[in-house]
C-alpha cells in the first residue's frame, strides 16, 4: 500500500515536475528514465521536485495543487521562479518525507517550511536589485569622492574669512623718518589706506621688483576705484639706508612712495610690530646683504592690519585683492 | 653707525641696478652658450665656468656690487642643480602616480 502510493506520488509528481525542469535540466531524460523505477523514483523526487509544503501523506495530492497555485503566484513575483521552485522543491520536498517517515527532530525546520516559500535567495530579481544597489553604491560614493577632492582643492586656494574673534594682532606704533628728513610715527598714515613693504636698497632683485609691483598696483587701483594707498617702504637695514639713500631710491619708484628709516632700535621696534624677519647674511666687509620677509601689509585708514600679499601676488592679483579688501571694509 | 661713504651710493639706483643685471644677463648666457665646455674658472658660491666667457665674467664683476655677485652666483647654481634632478634620475624613478581622483578611469 505504501509503496503504490509512493509510486502514485512519484508518477505526479515527476509529471509535474517535467512540465518544469524539462527546459532546465538538461539531464531530466536521464532523471525521467530514472524515476521510471521506484527506488530512484523518490530519490527523483526527494531532490528534484516536490509536491507539498506541509507534511502528511494524505494531504500530498491536496497540495499538488496548491503547490501549483504557489507557482502561479511565485511566477508573477519573481522571473525564473523555475529555478527557485526547483530549489524549494528540493528543500521541502526532504522535509516532508522526513515528517512522514520520522519524528519531528527538525520541527524547527518544518516549521519554516510551512510558510510560504515564494523562492530560494537567488533569483533575477535579487540579482537585478544587487546590481542596482552595487552600482549605485558605487556611483554615490564616486561622487561624493569627487565632491570632497573639489572641496579641498578649492579650500587651499579660496580666501577665507577671518575668524570673527578679532584680527590679527599685527602693527602699532612705530617712530620713523621719511625720505625728507621728517619725522613719521604710524598717526600720520590714519585717514587713508596703507600698503607697507619691508625692504632695503642694497637689495639685488627682490625689493626692486617688489616696489615696481606694489606701485604699479597702486596706480592701477587709483585708475579703477579712485581711491588712494598710501606706498609706504620701510628699511630693514638702518645703517647704510641713510635719509639721502632712501630719497633718491624712492624717487625713481613713484612720487607718492614714502619712504621710512630711522635707527637700529627703531627699525626693530617697527619690524617686531609687523612681524618681519630680517637678519644680515653674506657678510663680507662692509658689504652684506640683508635677509628679510617678502611681504606687503595693507592697512586700513585707522591703522589696524587688513591683509598681507607675499610674493606669489602679481600685479593684477594684488590689485585685485586690495580692491576687495577695500570694497570689503567699506 | 652713519654711512661711511657719505654720499649717496649709486650703484643700487635704477641706473645701476640696470647696468648690473645686463651684464649678468650677459655673463649668464655665456655660460649657458659653453655649457659644453670644461669649466676652468671658478666664480663665487662654488659656480665654474669655462673660460670662454672670462671676459664677460669681468665686466659683470665690475658693474655688479660683490654681494650681488655672489647672489646671482648663488640663484644660478641653485637653478641649475634643480633643472638637473628635474631632467635626469629617470632611471631611478618608479610610477609616480595620484591616488585616483575618481572611480571610474576617465
């Protein structure tokens, strides 16, 4: 009885079971002339198909159908549910001839197994849906790689503003004498806006190309805004920058250049207020050159620091940035 | 201390800074013209040059202050070692490549 039963099963299900595999497996001639015999005939359906989901031996032609319903359904939900019922198949299929002939050792297996199950992990909509993910996964994290790389690159070259707890405390008093012969200190510069450069006469390259820079800018920004700067030099090198020196010096750059010298101790007042590093170097008799920081100050009419341009500034680029500064502080 | 000279000195005004850097134009280019040829004559901060260009040499010296002499002297040798390790040691150079700035190779 049991046997002819189990055959009964074995020809529906392999039935069933053909009408699905048969485009899939290539070996289901092999697997059908199998399952012709008995024996291999539940082996056939042991892992190959199934035909219920629950257990019982009864209710095994009752589910046929409901197992076909459950392709029905799984067919709408996912592409090749062939495969995924295949799967299925073989993962209950074990199950329910083991509640049929066992206990219930895997009851916690059969449990799951006695809900509705759609299709195995894998099909061609998870593996759509993988894709999609991945490569959007992907493409998020490209552009966000692209954003962050752009930002870096525009923070070192943009200018940022000043934090908004003060400036810099750079300036303040200083006592000089001008290119006349007059005495200076820094209240006669209030009222108008200062660009100052450290530098000295003897100096090869440098401080010329510097000065020619810094009053051609002026010019340019008298031109555009018409607004005055105020050129301002001061000497780093005291001793041999007498008054006549820096005269005729300055003279040649522009007529609105001041330019400042005084003595040792004054000069290193005023650089300790600015912050210039200036130091004798190649010291050879009497002749010697003067190290000293290539930096341009601007200063606003009150006298207080706005910014400073290095040599890295051309012409335009120093116009451009005392124009905003100026347009700034308005 | 006051200047010892008293006087203005001339040579760093306009005028003479222009007649400076001509003839160190001038010198320069000598150089740079022999550059073939074994340099005999040793200038200041460790600078040689053939002796092709002495003459040019000379008058340099004596449009240029000293100091800026050995200024120049010194910009130029530093020019020149960093054109040399610019242009050879390929050989001992591996890839030298950036991180990729993107995922997907453009």
């Amino acid at each position: 009885m049991g046997s002819y039963r189990g055959l009964v099963r074995g020809m529906i299900g392999l039935k069933r079971c053909q009408t699905i595999l048969q485009p899939l497996h290539r070996r289901s001639p092999q697997l059908t002339a199998l399952s012709r015999t008995s024996a291999s005939g539940t082996l056939f359906n042991r892992y190959l198909c199934s035909v219920s989901t629950t257990s019982g031996g009864q209710s095994d032609t009752k589910t046929l159908p409901k197992s076909d319903y459950d392709k029905g359904k799984g067919d709408s939900g996912s592409g090749k549910t062939d495969t995924s019922e295949g799967q299925s198949d073989t993962k209950t299929l074990p199950k329910s001839d083991y509640d049929k002939e066992k206990g219930d050792s895997r009851s916690g297996k059969t449990g799951s197994s006695k809900k509705d199950v759609r299709g195995g992990p894998v099909s061609w909509l998870s593996l759509i849906l993988l894709l999609i993910t991945g490569g959007g996964i992907v493409v998020y994290f490209d552009r966000e790689k692209k954003r962050h790389i752009e930002e870096l690159k525009s923070r070192t070259s943009s200018v940022k503003p000043g934090p908004s707890a003060g400036t810099a405390a750079i300036g303040g008093p200083f006592k000089l004498v001008d290119h006349n012969g007059n005495i200076k200190t820094d209240k006669n510069f209030l009222g108008k806006w200062t660009l100052i450069y450290f530098g000295f006469t003897h100096c090869p390259d440098i401080c010329p190309d510097e000065l020619q820079k810094m009053v051609t800018a002026i010019d340019k920004i008298k031109e555009k805004t018409k607004m005055e700067i105020v050129p301002v030099f001061i000497s780093v090198d005291p001793e041999r920058d007498t008054v006549e020196q820096i005269h005729d010096y300055v003279n040649e750059f522009h007529p609105r250049l001041i330019g400042l010298t005084g003595k040792p101790d004054e000069i290193r007042q005023v650089a300790r207020a600015f912050r210039v590093y200036y130091m004798k170097t190649d010291e050879q008799d009497s002749d010697y050159l003067v190290d000293h920081s290539i930096v341009m100050y601007l200063m606003n009419p009150k006298m207080e620091f706005v910014k400073f341009f290095g040599k890295n500034y051309d012409v335009d680029t120093l116009t451009e940035g005392i124009i905003k500064e100026i347009t700034a502080h308005k | 201390m006051g200047s010892n000279q008293g006087g203005v000195m001339a040579d760093v005004l306009s005028k003479g800074r222009d007649n400076c850097y001509k003839a160190r134009d001038a010198f320069y280019a000598c150089v740079e013209k022999e550059a073939d040829k074994q340099p005999t004559e040793i200038a200041t901060a460790g600078l040689l040059f053939p002796s092709q260009c002495k003459q040019s040499r000379a008058l340099y010296v004596s449009s240029c202050r000293a100091s800026w002499v050995r200024h120049f002297d010194r910009q130029f040798c530093a020019k020149k070692r960093v054109q040399r390790l610019l242009d050879s040691d390929d050989s001992r150079r591996g890839p030298m490549t950036l991180p990729q700035p993107s995922t997907f190779k453009t």
